[in-house]
C-alpha cells in the first residue's frame, strides 16, 4: 500500500469517531507528542532502562509507532502536505549532505 492510500484509510477511520476526535492541529499535535512519550518509554522498556510487564515491550513499541504515524498523517493531510513527495524531496536532500561530507 502507498502512502497517499494509507493517509486515505487513516482519514475515512479518523472520520468515525464523530466530534470529540475532529481536533484542530495544536490538539493534533499534542497528541502526537503524547504518543512520542509513550513511543519512548517503549524503548526504555525495550532497552530495560525500565521495567514492565513481560512482552509489553515489543507490543508498545508497534503501538506507539503506529500511533505516532496516524497522527503524522493526519497532520499531513489537513495542511495538504503530500508527505510522499515531501518526505522522498528530504531523502535525496539527506543524500547530498551525506555525500559532501556534512556529516563526517
């Protein structure tokens, strides 16, 4: 599946929960933070930097990821940003950098 079929999906689910989940972006945003804490204290858990209940680990990180990419999605598609032309435009970018030694 691709991106923009994805974000399509994402947005036909995201309709369903009727008004409390139609958030602005900054309630948007805020959740993705939250969502990053949580993807974080996976890895921690993941690491054993903290302890949890057994097979937690692996299950919150899936989670948490996912989570975080619905969110972006979303953000995404109610800016219109085309994150699949977007993000593709920041790799090849990447590689210049890379290439002239910037990160050396």
């Amino acid at each position: 599946m691709d991106l923009k079929n994805l974000t399509q999906k994402t947005l036909k689910v995201n309709k369903q929960f009727k008004n409390w989940r139609q958030w602005n972006t900054k309630t948007r945003f805020v959740d993705l933070i939250e969502e990053i804490g949580e993807l974080a204290n996976a890895i921690l858990t993941m690491e054993k930097a903290k302890g949890s209940k057994p097979g937690w680990q692996k299950e919150g990180f899936k989670d948490s990821l996912c989570d975080c990419l619905y969110d972006i999605l979303i953000l995404a598609a109610e800016h219109k940003v085309d994150l699949e032309k977007e993000y593709l435009l920041m790799l090849k970018t990447l590689q210049q950098r890379i290439k002239s030694g910037e990160f050396d």
